[in-house]
C-alpha cells in the first residue's frame, strides 16, 4: 500500500514538473494559452487580492497580464482599455531596440565593442573629444557613453507628444556626438535616451534596413506581434528610446521569449549568450534609494530584487521577468510611483507562488472574475492636454504658420488612429476670450463636452496674401501641407472620409470644401457643440 501511495505522488510530481516544464505556445490566433492560476501554483485568492489593491491604490492602472510557465493565469484591463488597445511603452522602447542589436549581432552584422564615431563620419563635431573617440555601441546600451547631461531637449521630453520632436529640428545624431562627453565611455551610468536613439541608427547602418522592418523579421512576425506604430525623428528614423506603441500581450511575449533564453517553438531565436548579457548587471547603478533602481542596469533592461530583471517605461510600463519563479508579468499604468507598483508584485504575488500546482478554487476563481468586471481607468498623468501654437513651415505661404491642437484623452498613451476635425477661426475675436478664460480654459471645455475620440486641429486664422486673388495659396497650404502633417504627426487617419472641417465666421472662406467629409459654419461660439456633433 505503502509503495502504491509513493507510486501515486511520484506519478503527481513528475506530472506537475512536465506541467511546469511546458515552453510557451500561441493558439492559432497568434495569443498565449490560458490557464487556471491554481493548476501554476497561484492562488486566484491572491492574484484578486492584488489586483484590487491596486485598482484601489493606484491613480490609473490600464492593464496587468500575468504569465506562469508559459501560461496567462491572469489578466486584467481598466475600461476603456480593452485587449487589442495599443499602449504606449514609453522607455520599455528601449528593450525591443537592444533585442534589435541582439539580431544584429547573432547576423554578424554589428559588433557591440565597434567604436561609435566609425558609423557617422559626416555628423562628426569639428573637434572630436578622446572620450568621444573611445565611446563604444556597448556603452550606448549600458548607459555609459560618459555624458554628464543628456543633450538639451532630450528624448524624454518628447515622450509627452509629437509636436515636441520640434525641439530638436537639426539632425539627432549630429545633437548626440556634439555634446560633452567628460567621463571616460564604460565607467559612469547615466540615463540617456537619446544614446538609444543612436543604437538605433547604427543597427539602421549595419542591418541595410529599418528598425521596425528587421524587428518585424526578427521579432514580430516570429512572436505573432501585429506590426506596430513606432513614433519617428524629423530624420525618418525610429526614436528607439521611445515612441513604440504595442498591446498587454505583445509586452508579454518579449518578456517571455527573455525568460526562455531566447527559445521560440522549439527553436533558437535569440543567443542565450545575449539574453544573458541583455538581462545581467552589465554596469553599476548605485546611488537611487530605491533598491530596484540600483540593482544594476544591462542592455537596455534593469536588474531587480529577486533576481529579476524588467524593461521599464515612463508612467509605470513594466515587462517583469522574475525567472526563478518561471514568470513574466506585463502592465501598463498612467501612474507616477512605480516602486510602489513593483512593491505588489514582490510583496504579495512572489511570496505566494508554489513549486506545485494547488487545488483548482471554483469560488476564488468567481471571485476574481468579480474583480476583473468592475476595472475602471480614471484620469491618469497623461490626460487630455491642449498644446498651444505648434508650427509648421510652409513653403507655399512662404512662412511658418502656427496652429493650436486637441487631442482626446487617453491619446498620449493609446495607438489608435483618430479622425480629424480641422476648426478654423480659432484666433479672430470671436473666440480669443473663450480660449482665454481661466475657468473655462480650452482643456477643460472638451473634457465638458466630450469628443468620440477625434484630434481637433486649429489653425491660424488665414487669407490669402495681398496681390494673389485667385490663386487659393491658403486652401493649397490646408490641402498639401497641413492636411499631410497632421495625419502624420498626430496618429490622424488618413483620407477625406476621416477629416471634417467647422468655420467660425468668415473664418476659411478660400478654403476648399471638398477636401473634407463633412463641414459646418457657424457664426457664434455657443453652436460650437452643435458644430463638432454634426461633423462626428
């Protein structure tokens, strides 16, 4: 009896380990097989528990996946944030871009200890520092290109939105290789967005390709990640720093495709030797009280307590990867305190994680079920803002023109695309008293009259200049200059059918119509809401 009991718990442990051992798969719609949190050793109990401390304690989460052993155990949005809602990843960029230089490297392609001056020879400043001289790619990824400050108008500055890119209109690399470089490459950390950038312009040059168009070789296509919009410099080339928009899942897979060393379907994707690199203490990090900001930085990637690493972006983007435990967790935020979110993983989810399966609980599981249903996002860090007087500089006006933007709420750190409504008039008399008001500024008019998820472009008030009626300059600048820049600078959708125009008065009167799907024409302020239902 004795030897069929023992017989019996072998047999469930052997089951438990080729439970536990199992490589991640994707169903046939390219997504990650789900399981019970109970049948990976997690409690539905705790994984509810989280997760309502945090709706609880956190200002805006927007969504949380937890993977064990290569199965989604759990998965959360806060409305409106739904599954296939790009998100964007801020700083986590940075990870896929040195997942990138990994490729790069296995192709032969790019040798990391390559000097970073050999790869602009045209952008060089006329004097060219010693440490400027030594500076490799490697040190580009570790965040020791011996900057002191990162140059002026850094990438992290234009995480907020595109009209940004503006504070750096000369070339990128060029802002790069200028400034200072005091400390020797290799020897100081020091966050630097923009030497993100540079690693990806250099795999650009090595590869022969863009950095989206390898990756989606390399990368996406392999782990079923729909092609994603990635924000780009006036140059053309990906920020790389920043910029990057994906979903909760695709986060999730980079994390686990790290987590199983490379290995994707049976098959080496990544050099175990890189993800060991990437994911490791590559550079000291000392000095920020925070024990997970200091515990060492890698490729791109920060190392954390617990012998895990992470990917991390602005506003609490996170790709957790905690291996010991064989899991992964991916979430997004709008959120400022990001120990604090890192705190709920260490501090109730770890400790509860069993090295077998446990008891399938029918009711924890309706439980967090319940949870789940009740989610809701409320305004986070990165709400509706209203940019004032952006420019762009006309070649047909012979001038720069300025115009005024909206954009809805949630778009910072959404992907979607939006329609377009063009408002002209926004700066003759008639309406400068609206924009004017401190308690009814223009921000907090939208937010009392909600858009259906449409960017309103203001341009400046426009006529044609003197001594050239009939040519329709102003209506050439909406039509062929403006109309493309912001459908390609604000994720505007493309096409007539998406861009409607309202005019305040006379406001546009040179102004081709039929440019636009719908238009409207009002003569006071107060129809101004009648005017943006009618042209939805």
């Amino acid at each position: 009896m004795k030897n069929v009991k023992y017989g019996l718990f072998i047999t469930i442990l052997l089951s438990a380990a080729m439970i536990f051992a199992q490589e991640a798969r994707l169903d046939g719609q390219g997504k990650f097989f789900r399981s019970t949190p109970e049948s990976q050793g997690i409690s539905s109990r705790t994984i509810a528990k989280m997760i309502r401390k945090m709706d609880q304690e956190v200002d805006t989460m927007n969504s949380i996946m937890i993977l064990r052993h290569g199965k989604v155990i759990a998965e959360a949005w806060w409305a409106p944030y739904l599954p296939e809602t790009p998100h964007a990843m801020f700083s986590v960029s940075k990870s896929f871009t040195s997942t990138g230089a990994g490729f790069a490297v296995a192709d032969g392609k790019l040798n990391i200890d390559s000097k970073v001056i050999d790869y602009f020879p045209d952008q060089l400043p006329k004097k060219i520092s010693d440490n400027l001289k030594k500076m490799k790619v490697r040190d580009l990824l570790t965040m020791s290109c011996g900057h002191e400050k990162e140059a002026p108008a850094s990438l992290f500055e234009m995480n907020r939105c595109p009209e940004d890119v503006a504070k750096i209109p000369e070339d990128w690399a060029a802002r790069f290789l200028a400034n200072p470089v005091p400390f020797e490459p290799g020897t100081n950390f020091r966050y630097n967005s923009l030497g993100t950038y540079m690693v990806g312009v250099i795999i650009q040059k090595a590869t022969g390709e863009k950095l989206p168009d390898y990756l989606k070789r390399k990368l996406f296509d392999p782990l079923q990640i729909r092609t994603p919009y990635w924000e780009t410099s006036p140059q053309g080339i990906v920020k790389g720093g920043s910029g990057l928009f994906l979903r909760t899942e695709d986060m999730a897979k980079l994390g686990q495709l790290y987590l199983q060393k490379g290995k994707w379907n049976g098959k080496n994707l990544l050099p175990a030797k890189w993800i060991e690199m990437a994911s490791s203490k590559q550079i000291s990090n000392k000095g920020n009280s925070n024990p997970d900001w200091s515990a060492g930085y890698g490729f791109q990637f920060w190392c954390c307590q617990h012998n895990s690493f992470r990917a991390d972006g602005a506003f609490c983007q996170f790709i957790v990867v905690v291996p010991e435990k064989n899991l992964v967790i991916a979430s997004t935020a709008d959120y400022d305190n990001y120990q604090q979110i890192l705190n709920y993983y260490w501090d109730i989810l770890l400790p509860s994680i069993k090295d077998q399966p446990l008891p399938e609980d029918p009711d924890a599981q309706t439980a967090l079920k319940t949870v789940k249903i009740k989610l809701l996002a409320r305004e986070g860090k990165t709400g509706s803002i209203v940019r004032f007087d952006p420019t762009i500089q006309s070649k047909i006006l012979g001038a720069k023109r300025k115009y005024m933007i909206y954009y809805p709420s949630g778009y910072i750190t959404s992907g979607d695309t939006y329609p377009v409504i063009y408002l002209f008039g926004v700066n003759n008399d008639q309406i400068k008293p609206f924009w004017n008001d401190l308690k009814k500024g223009a921000d907090q008019w939208f937010k009392d009259h909600p858009l259906s998820k449409a960017i309103v472009v203001m341009p400046d008030d426009l006529k044609d200049p003197a001594g050239t009626k009939g040519k329709n300059l102003c209506s050439d600048y909406i039509q062929k200059e403006l109309v493309p820049h912001v459908e390609q600078a604000w994720r505007g959708k493309s096409g007539k059918e998406n861009r409607s125009a309202i005019f305040l008065g006379t406001s546009g009167e040179s102004i081709d119509p039929a440019i636009f799907r719908a238009s409207y024409s009002l003569k006071d302020l107060k129809d101004l809401p009648k005017a943006i239902e009618s042209v939805q």
